[in-house]
C-alpha cells in the first residue's frame, strides 16, 4: 500500500514544480519582451514606497488622541469674597466649561446644521463635504483666497485641540487621520461637547457659553432661536460677524442657518420666519464688570497665586490663567468699599484747590491715540469720571477722545496741558467734559482681623486703574511715632510699668570732639519735668521715647520690632522714633498683635485654593485634627487642633500698652475718634518734614493703618499731622459701619490687676473712684503682678507743684538768655532730622 503511494506523492509534486515553472517562464517572457511593463511594475513600487514615507512623516508626530478622554481646557482663576459670592475672574479669554447635557438641543441643532449636518452619522471624515472643499481649494489656487474648510465637527476638534491652525493640504490630512482616531476613542457626545466648549466665537470668547454672555449678555439656556443661529454662524468668521459694520453680512448668513434647520427639520417655517424678521440684539463689547473697589485687593491676591502656582498653562496645570482654579479670599467688600471710600475722601481733602498737577501719561504719536490708549490699560472708577486724551486745544477749549473711539468737547484746559496728554475728565453737559485734577499725593490703607491675620480690605492708592502699585503692602515708608508702642512695650518688659516716671527733658548722643552732641527734640520743641510712660505715650513725646529706649536698650527694642514683623533695623535711638522703614501690612500687622493679646497670626488674603473639580490643593490654615474623623471613640482625650498664632509679645504687657493706646484716644493725638463712643486704641505718626502722616489702631475685631504721603516723599506742609489728616480717614471707615464695631471693652489676661492710680504722678490712690471723664485725675491703670505703685500722699502733691514751678523758672530764664545774648554758641545739631528721624 505504501509502496503505491509514494510514486503518486511524486507525481503531484512533479506536476505542481512543472506548472509553477511554465507560470513564471510565461511572466519571464513578458516582463522581457514588453518594456513598458517593466516600466509600470517600477512605477508602482516607487508610489508604493513614496506613499509608505509619507504615511510615516505625516503620522509620526501626531498627538495622541488618547490625551482626549482627560482633556483639561485652560480655565480662568475665580475668586470669591469671604462670603462666597463671586468677586473676580483672572482671564485673558472668556471661558466656561459645560457638560453636554447642559446645552439646548436648539443650540445644537444650530451648530450642526451651520457646520456639519451629518455628524452623527459619517465617521470622523464627510467624504462629499471633503470632495467639494478640494474643487473649491483648486479652484481658487494663486488668486490669494483661502478655501472653504469642509471639516467636520470632529475633525475642526482635532484642529482646535490636538494640531493648531494651519493652513495646508498636510494639516487637513492630518486632521482626517486624527479625526477617525477620536471618532474610535470618544463617542459622538463627548465630541461634542469638547467641540462647543472649545471653538473660537470672537470677542475673546471660546465655547458658547462664553459667546452668549459675550454678544447677548445671556446664559446658552436663555438663548432664543435667532440668538442660537448667531452663534452658530460665528465659526465661520467670529471677528467680521460680530462686527457692526458687518451687520448685513451676519445676518444673512444667521437667516441661512435658519433654513438649514428647517430643511433638516430641526426647526419649523413658522418659527424660522419668526427668527429672521428679528434684528441681531448684540450688546455691546464690554468688560466684565465686578465690584469696583477690591483692584488692589485682587492683584494681591494675584500675585500671591502666581508665586504659588505659576502665571499661564507653561507653568503647570494649576496656574492662574489656565488652571480653573476657585480662590476663596478674605475679603469683606463693605469693609473694602469703606475702606476706598476713605482713602480717596482723605487725599481729595487734603489735594482740596490744588488744580491740575499734570498728565497721567502722554501719548506722542496722536495717529494711533486710540491704540494707544487702550493699550495703557488707564480706567478709573470714581462718579463719573472717564480716562481720555487731549487730540486738541484753542486756548483753554478743544477736544478729548475715549478708548471706545468717541471724541468730545474738552472745557477748561490747564495752561500746561499739551495734545497727546492723557487725564481724566468729567461730563458737564451733553457732549461736554471738564478736566479733573487726581491728587497727586497718596497713600495706603489696609484692614485687618486681629484674631485671625485675614486681611479684610485693602486699598493702595486713589484708584487700581490708575496703577498696580499697592502702597499698602509694597511701599516702603517711615511710619514714624506709631512705632512708639513697641518701644514701651519693651520697657515694660524689661521692669517698667505705665506709671513710670520718665524724664521729658534734653537728651543729647555725643559723636566725638569733630561731631560734638546731636540732639533729639519733641515735636513743637518744648518739654521738662517728669512724667508717667502713658502720658507719655499718649502726647508722643520724642523725649521721653528715646528716653526709655535707652534705658532699656536698644538691641531690646530692635528685638521686640523684628519679633512683631515690623523689620529689621540697627540698634541705632533714632528706629525708635519710626526712622526705619516699613509697610502698612507690618504695622497693622504687629499692632493686630497687641490687640490679640501678644498674639501674632501671619496676614492672609486667600483662606483656601480648590482646583476645577473642588479639590482643595492649599489653605493659609494648614493644622491637622488628628483623630476628629474616627468612626468611634477610642476612650483617649477630645482631639484637639493646635494653637496656630505665635506668641510674639507678652500677654500682659501686650494689654498694658493697649490700655495706654486707649488713653492716645480718649485723650492724646488721636483724640478726633473719641466722639465714635467706642472702645479704640491707636497711635498717630508723623515723620521729619512731614512727609508722611500715619494712624494705625483699631478694636479687638479690626485693626487698620493708613499713611498718606508723596510717592517721592516730600514736605505735606508744617500743619500736617497724623492726628489731623489720618486719623479721620480711620474715622470715616468706623463711622461708615459702625455697626459692625464691637462696644464691649477690651478683655485683659489672666494675671493682671487693674489699680487705680493718680493720672498725673502715677501714685496708686484709695477711696476715689475713676470717672468717664477724658482727663480725670483719677484713673484705672494695668499692671502686672507685685509692680503696683506706692500709695499718693500729700508730699507726693507737693513735690509734684513744687517740680512744676521749678520748670516754669528755668523755661523763662532760658528764655531771657536767648533773647539778650548777643553772641550764640552753636546750637547742637538736630539728630533726628539728620537721620531720617520722625516725631
């Protein structure tokens, strides 16, 4: 049987050898005899060979459609008041970011009736749409025009998303081939959704929602038909339908759509014919409009997010201008209006009939004065007040031209005003304006909670438009005598007690035999005799001050002012009379210390930072409960949450300068608040010069500091004064909510006894009750355990005259001296206008 087999096993691989061989003797004879199918075969394996090459380049680089499926978009950083509500947005493009469900099926159909009525059935790719696009593109070859599209909603994703705008036969292709990849990885809806949340629609807008808060001032769900089909025109060309001058244009192209969705039957003739009859209603462009008086707060609160989390998406996912961040701020926005309110009243009063003091900026090419006058970004929110150019002038007439183009009659022009020079302005009557002088002094107020560190209003300057400069926390400034607390609350440290007697008389530093003495003064000159640390404190005197710092040391007292964050200076007397420099945040900082009792907690303007998806990635609160989320007790001690303040002074003493600061009040410098009748402390300041004038106080719940001053500090005058020029300005905010101020006292720690004590000697007293009265001689003093002073007798009464009377003597045989003294020795030089020193 096997033996029959194997010769016809070898018959049939003779017979498959045999025709396998006449096969390819005949194509042999062919490809020899026939050149032109030698040529045809080359052809084809070189097309073949091209085509794979370029199949490769094309796809090689192509992004991953994968990224899709977790697709963040750049989103603007929202900000929020401490109540919540919405207050801010940091955007360089309109966006918001919606789900699919969340869009109207007119809207819908709109879109896919304008752009691609057969989405959701082809695959990625409309072959007959594509057909057309490539007639149309030879068509118009060298005349210039660019072609009409024929992308699909899925490939103008991949446009938009994945591979840019380009203009080429290699980024269509790449947009077919990457379309087909999307349609495999995301289902119809999900393009969608990216598509209407992503395109382009003008006015900086991208996704129609922002679109229709753009052009209608709607949301996409308050949209009617003939607003739907606007939008949906809008990919076409955003900047030229949007335009007035293109009315015509938009809405023939908007009417267009309309029949589209009647011929797909998305829409019926009735409502399509009742859409067209109506006119586009676009509203005009406009910013988006927040509560005007938190600029400087916000840019703030700017910076700190941008040296956190970067500026644009370069900087990583979680960046200002991209990252959807959610910012949850401190700010109080009927604090922060009181607060501006203030401020600007403060500066105006004191600019009062100064006139015009020159241009906010100059334009030189007048060609472009529009351009460039947007491009300055100059605005102001004050009454009605506009921000504009001079174009002209005849005399003290001539005309002035806005941002948005319009012009308009100009009346009392200063004498030293030129063309191109940009100033604000003010209507006086239809079609009229009249200059307005901004002061050119300024000035800084801040507001803070002393038992939190949240900073509740901030105000930098007259008007954010005007300029980003915050001189509330970036100017630096002499603060001068509101430094003066923490040079007694060093000395009280260190032994002394408020009814210390300190001498108010000269006090000289010899600089050596080339030098000779430099000495300190009090303001207004004047001084002698002995008298207590509070009235000391309270009438500012230079004197007694240095006096004090001496005595106690000044490494001491340049110890106590970095340990409150006010800086760090030299050991030299003249810090201790403010010579150092400062901020508005570090004083009300370091004063929100004493009101808290020596407790010191960092200032803040954001509590808390969530991503898009409400995730919180940072707080200014970091603590830990550790064990407040067990699911049963474990029988141990409450959890409890750490301390987070910092104790930067002692408590006690911490009081007894507050006590005293009351007294600065009731009836020292800053006796212009006793009127509000309720229970403040502060400390007014005024620097050599004066060129910078100061209030810094407040209550147990809010501490504020100002300072008003030239940028480039120069003399305010003689008669200014923080008393008189600050300390109102603090007045009119407390006045402004005086509901919201706390009437009950101020709460001293444990451990101190309050003891009642003869105001002028500072002698403890008995039978005699202090009174409300602002200068009662008697009065209730703050002191530590084991310091209480001596009991008041009659020699201590007569000592006291006796002291007064002599002072009076010396003063006037002083007097008489200077008066008949023909030769004068030279007077030893002031120290504290030489050093930079304050009163």
């Amino acid at each position: 049987m096997s033996e029959q087999a194997e010769p016809e096993a070898e018959d049939f691989t003779y017979r498959i050898r045999r025709e396998t061989g006449g096969v390819f003797r005949a194509v042999g004879a062919q490809w020899r005899g026939r050149p032109w199918l030698r040529r045809f075969a080359y052809l084809g394996v070189a097309l073949l060979i091209a085509l794979s090459v370029f199949w490769v380049i094309l796809t090689r680089d192509l992004p991953s459609t994968d990224k899709l499926l977790d697709y963040q978009p750049p989103l603007p950083t929202m900000v929020r008041g401490m109540d919540g509500e919405i207050v801010y947005s940091y955007a360089r493009e309109r966006r918001v970011q919606l789900r699919f469900v969340d869009f109207p099926r007119p809207l819908i159909d709109a879109f896919l009736s304008a752009e691609d009525k057969s989405f959701w059935s082809h695959g990625g790719v409309d072959y007959t749409g594509l057909f057309a696009a490539a007639v149309d593109y030879i068509s118009k070859l060298g005349s210039g025009d660019r072609a009409r599209g024929g992308s699909t909603i899925t490939q103008q994703v991949a446009k938009n998303i994945l591979i840019g705008d380009e203009y080429s036969i290699t980024r269509k292709l790449k947009e077919m081939v990457l379309a087909r990849r999307i349609e495999s990885v995301l289902t119809k809806q999900q393009i969608l959704e990216l598509y209407l949340n992503e395109i382009p629609l003008g006015r900086q807008s991208f996704g129609v929602q922002a679109a229709a808060r753009a052009y209608f001032d709607k949301d996409i769900d308050q949209l009617d038909l003939h607003e739907v089909a606007f939008l949906a025109i809008l990919p076409k060309a955003p900047e030229r339908y949007g335009r007035a001058k293109h009315e015509g244009m938009a809405i023939a192209r908007r009417n267009y759509v309309l029949d589209q969705m009647v011929a797909n039957r998305w829409a019926t003739r009735a409502e399509a014919d009742a859409a067209k009859a109506l006119p586009l209603g676009l509203k005009p462009r406009r910013a988006e409009r927040y509560e005007p008086s938190i600029g400087y707060f916000v840019e703030e609160v700017r910076r700190n997010l941008i040296q956190r989390f970067g500026e644009t998406s370069d900087d990583g996912p979680l960046s200002v201008y991209g990252g959807g961040l959610w910012v949850r701020t401190s700010v109080d926005t009927e604090m922060q209006s009181a607060v501006r309110d203030a401020l600007r009243a403060g500066l105006l009063r004191y600019h009062g009939n100064r006139g015009w003091v020159g241009p906010i900026a100059h334009i030189d090419d007048m060609d472009t004065w529009q351009t460039q006058l947007i491009v300055s970004n100059l605005t102001i929110d004050y009454q009605d007040w506009r921000i504009g150019v001079v174009i002209s002038r005849d005399g003290s007439g001539g005309q002035i031209g806005f941002t948005d183009g319009s012009v308009a009659e100009l009346t009392g022009i200063p004498d030293k005003a030129r063309v191109g020079d940009v100033l604000a302005a003010a209507p006086v009557r239809s079609g009229t304006y009249a200059v307005r002088s901004i002061p050119e002094v300024s000035g800084g107020m801040l507001m803070e909670q002393p038992g939190t560190g949240r900073i509740l209003a901030i105000q930098g300057g007259f008007d954010s438009g005007l300029g980003s400069f915050n001189r509330a926390t970036q100017a630096m400034r002499q603060p001068g005598s509101t430094i003066k607390p923490f040079v007694y609350a060093t000395g009280l440290m260190y032994g002394m007690t408020p009814a210390t007697q300190v001498l108010d008389g000269t006090f000289c530093v010899y600089q050596g035999a080339a030098l000779g003495n430099k000495c300190f003064r009090n303001f207004g000159g004047g001084g002698g005799g002995t008298h207590t640390m509070r009235w000391g404190l309270e009438q500012s005197r230079n004197l007694m001050t240095v006096r004090i710092a001496n005595d106690t040391g000044m490494p001491r007292v340049i110890r106590t002012f970095h340990n409150v964050g006010i800086g760090d200076y030299k050991p030299y007397l003249s810090f201790a009379l403010g010579a150092g420099e400062t901020t508005v945040a570090r004083m009300v900082n370091a004063y929100a210390a004493l009101a808290n009792n020596g407790v010191q907690f960092p200032a803040s303007v954001i509590d808390y930072v969530q991503d898009r998806n409400g995730k919180v990635i940072w707080r200014s609160d970091d603590r830990r409960c550790m064990g407040c989320n067990m699911a049963e007790w474990d029988g141990k001690a409450m959890p409890r949450i750490a301390r987070k303040g910092k104790q930067v002074l002692d408590a006690a003493t911490a009081y007894q300068v507050v006590h005293m600061l009351e007294g600065v009040v009731t009836r020292g410098t800053a006796v212009s608040l006793r009127d509000l009748d309720l229970p403040l402390f502060g400390k007014t300041g005024t620097t050599s010069g004066p060129t910078d004038v100061w209030f810094v106080g407040g209550s147990q719940d809010y501490v504020a500091g100002v300072y008003l001053g030239y940028d480039t500090p120069r003399s305010l005058g003689g008669y200014a004064q923080g008393g008189r020029i600050a300390a109102p300005i603090f007045k009119q905010v407390v006045q402004k909510t005086k509901e919201r101020w706390s009437s009950e006292p101020f709460v001293a720690p444990a451990g101190v006894r309050m003891v009642r004590i003869d105001r002028s000697s500072g002698k403890q007293v008995m039978g005699v009750e202090p009174t409300n009265e602002p200068k009662a001689a008697i009065i209730w003093e703050a002191f530590k355990p084991d310091t209480e002073p001596k009991r008041y007798t009659a020699q201590d009464e007569f000592a006291r005259k006796r002291d007064a009377l002599v002072a009076e003597i010396r003063s006037a045989q002083r007097a008489r001296a200077a008066a008949t003294s023909t030769t004068r020795q030279a007077e030893p030089r002031d120290f504290v206008e030489e050093q930079g020193g304050l009163y």
